[in-house]
C-alpha cells in the first residue's frame, strides 16, 4: 500500500483504524475519562471497535475528543495518549517496526506504509546536512483535533524511537510544531517531559529532528 502524500482528506472521507480507537479508550479510562459513557450517549458503543483491522470515521474521534474538553480540564489529550504507546499499539506495522535493522528502516516502513492506521496524515522523511526530519502534517478535522493528532503522532514517534534506540540520549535534537504554543505556559513542561529537548511552536512545518547518523 502506498503512502498518502497525495491524498486531499476531507471530513467526510477521513478515517482512522479501530485498534487507535480501542487504544484511545482503554487509555482515556486509565486517566479517570468516562470514555465509555461519552461514546454510549453518542450511540457510539465500544463494541464497535471490537475488530481492531476495521477502520472508523474521524468524525467519531474529533467527537470524543470535543466533548472531553468541554467537560475535563484535558489540555493536552494528544500527548498524554503519545506517552504510553507500544509497538502493539499500531497493529501489524508496529510489529514489523519490531523487525526492522536499523532506526532508517522503521522510518522508511512508517513512510511507505502510513496509509495501513489513517488516512488523516502524511509521513515524510527530509534530510540537512547531519540531521534527519521527519514530518508529519494532519490532512483532516478542525483545529484543535489537528493539534491533538499531531502532538500524538509526534509523541509517539519519540516514544517508539527511544525503545528502539535504547540509549541514544538525543532523539530527539529538537521538535518542531506548526501549531501555536498552548495558551497556558505551565503547559509548557509536559511538552519538555515528553521530548526533553527544545520544542518549538508556530514553525512552517510539524517535525521532529535526529542525527542522521541514527538512521
């Protein structure tokens, strides 16, 4: 399956795999969410994420994630989500990340086959003079749905990266948002938490940086 470079989603055609939803929910329950309670009202039963290979629309996700900010104090939804992803978490390419040789190769898998979790987004793999970048722009749902998915993406990027390359101190060097910084500056520090290293915000494009050489 090729990429989606060239996909031009809209809401009504985005969709994401049941497996993140099943993920989604089990996680936001960990945290205390009523996750579940929220998807009965919506008609929306977990049941329906039981087979994790069916895909769902984002229209449902953009839907919890709304109605969770509207009534919890979650800020920052899509990087609580990055911090506790595994291999296991992205289905059948988490497990073939697992057989990889190198850091470059499970870079080459995500960007081939990004298609197989959503279509929501486009992975690419950029390169300057000593260090690798690997972009992530979200193609669907509103504002604030984007900035959760990119954060989660960019989050979960770092985590799989750091339990591949076990004891590689700089991955990453830097990473790079498109979105604005969160209003609140005490925010900020979950951010650092996450990615310990400088993180910056209103930039051109959504990335985190490595040293090439760990590819």
């Amino acid at each position: 399956m090729a990429d989606n470079k060239n996909n031009t989603t809209d809401a009504d055609g985005a969709w994401v795999s049941a497996r993140h939803m099943q993920y989604f929910v089990s996680i936001g329950e960990a945290f205390g969410l009523p996750v579940t309670e929220i998807l009965k009202e919506a008609g929306l039963p977990t049941s329906r994420f039981s087979d994790g290979d069916n895909t769902m629309p984002v229209s449902t996700l953009e839907f919890l994630l709304e109605q969770l900010s509207e009534r919890f104090e979650t800020p920052l939804l899509g990087l609580q989500l990055a911090g506790q992803v595994q291999p296991s978490t992205f289905g059948v390419l988490g497990m073939l990340t697992q057989a990889c040789g190198t850091f470059g190769d499970v870079m080459s898998l995500i960007v081939r086959f990004n298609g197989l979790l959503s279509n929501i987004g486009h992975t690419s793999l950029r390169h300057s003079p000593g260090e690798a970048h690997v972009q992530w722009d979200c193609l669907a749902g509103g504002p604030a749905f984007r900035r959760h998915a990119t954060d989660y993406v960019l989050g979960s990027f770092t985590v799989l990266g750091r339990a591949l390359l076990y004891g590689k101190p700089m991955l990453p060097l830097r990473v790079n948002f498109a979105h604005e910084a969160p209003k609140n500056p005490a925010l900020l520090v979950h951010y650092h938490a996450l990615f310990r290293c400088p993180v910056y915000f209103n930039q051109p494009v959504s990335e985190m940086i490595v040293p090439a050489q760990y590819l």
